[in-house]
C-alpha cells in the first residue's frame, strides 16, 4: 500500500501578539509529569502541556526521547521580550511520533496557527501518513509572515503578507523541489501567495511527498504540468520551477 507520508514546513507568522513575560526556561521528559513545576529537575511530561503554558521570551527544553502527540501552539512571543522556542535537549533528540494518530483534512503534528514569534528547532517529526491522497497531513501547519513595507516597494510586490519558510527538512518533498530555509513564497504561476491558504489552493490543498518517493508537491488526479514559485531569497525574486506529481503516485 502507498502512503503519503509528511514533511516538516517551519514559517514565522506575523500576527502581533500581547503576551510577555522574562525570560523563562521550561523542561518536558518523557519521564515527567505536568503536575510538576517544569524545571529541569522536576519536568513536564507532554509538549502540549509546555505549550499550553510558554510565552513570549520561554525556552521549552525537549528532553530526547519519543513524544507520541499532537501539539497545537496558541501563544506568541513579541519583539520586546521574544521568542517563544521549543527545542530538542542540547545533544538530544526529541521526537515527535504520530504513528497512532490519522490524519483530518489540514491537520498537523503540529501546528502554529495565528501566533508570531515562535521557533521550533532541532525536532524530529514523523509518522503522520494516510492511504487517502485527499487527506492533508503535515508535519507543521502555519499561517504568514508579513513582509517590510520597504521591500514590497522595492520589489513591486502586491501584497505585504507572504509564506516563508523556516525550514525544509533534508530530502522532504520542499527541499527536493529546491525550497530553502528562510525563503519567501510570494507566488505561484504569477498568482499571489499571501497566506498558506493561498498555497493549499494553489496545491489542492496539499503538500506532501509520497512513500519512497522524492516528489515535490502533490497535486488533484488529472492536473499535470511544471509550476513556477516566486520566492524572496537574499531579498530579490527567485524563480523556483517545480513538477507536481500525482499524491498516490
């Protein structure tokens, strides 16, 4: 049986946010408990429960190990005090399995909707899959970045929100297809990407590789043809041609 199987999209977003607070350092392991106080040596046990309690200047440290959740990130940092970052352990791997979870329309290992300010590094995501091309399993959904009004003027753009890319995983379907981290997608076949949603339309909804295979995009049965990405890479337009291929191909 052939699956689609995810690839991991990291993009900042650009909705200004009110949360705040210091600096603050959390730990989640896979032998803590969310009734502890989340300290290095008394740490959370679940990703969400991190989530649900960082903001803006948090460091949630993942202690390496297997995490089998979903995470939804509803809080933002801010350009006063911060980021808000999940990452793996320093010289750890935490991982994000979602072998026994099945995938709903646009659902997520996980997912950032609305949020500014918010890093996710250094995890591993994997094992959200599907028979079902019409399904849209991703490794993280995300919403927009807001581009500087300077350069949407400089580079004649026509709109000031865009997708950018914070991360395309080696050898997922985005990096195949010549998507680098911190590019910006502003168009694709010269019709405006203002928003993911944009995107999906533009993709049939879906981005995603299939098993054993190194495509780039999936695209509705019937639909061929090459299709041309406009991003800002180096803060000048770059034209990226990609070849959709068939999801259940």
């Amino acid at each position: 049986m052939k699956f689609l199987t995810v690839f991991a999209l990291f993009v900042c977003v650009s909705v200004s946010a009110t949360f705040g607070q210091t600096s603050t350092s959390f730990y989640v392991s896979t032998n803590g408990d969310d009734s502890n106080p989340g300290t290095e040596a008394a740490p959370w046990r679940t990703i969400q429960h991190a989530a649900d309690n960082a903001r803006a200047g948090s460091t949630v440290n993942i202690r390496g190990g297997v995490y089998e959740e979903l995470v939804n990130i509803s809080a933002s940092g801010n350009s006063s005090d911060g980021f808000i970052t999940f990452r793996s352990y320093p010289g750890e791997t935490a991982i994000l399995d979602a072998t026994r979870f099945t995938p709903t329309a646009r659902s997520g290992i996980v997912t950032i909707h609305d949020q500014s300010y918010v890093r996710v590094q250094g995890l591993e995501i994997r094992n959200f899959r599907t028979s079902e091309h019409r399904l849209t399993p991703l490794g993280i959904s995300v919403t927009v970045t807001r581009l500087p009004r300077r350069l949407v003027r400089e580079l004649d753009l026509l709109s000031e929100t865009a997708v950018e890319v914070m991360e395309a995983v080696p050898n997922g379907p985005a990096a195949v297809a010549g998507i680098r981290s911190h590019d910006i997608i502003v168009a694709a076949n010269d019709r405006i990407v203002g928003s993911v949603d944009d995107l999906h339309r533009l993709l049939s909804g879906r981005l995603a590789g299939t098993s054993g295979a190194k495509n780039a995009f999936a695209i509705p049965e019937g639909t061929h043809g090459e299709m041309e990405l406009s991003v800002i890479r180096d803060e000048r337009i770059t034209r990226i041609t990609v070849t959709p291929r068939l999801a259940g191909q």
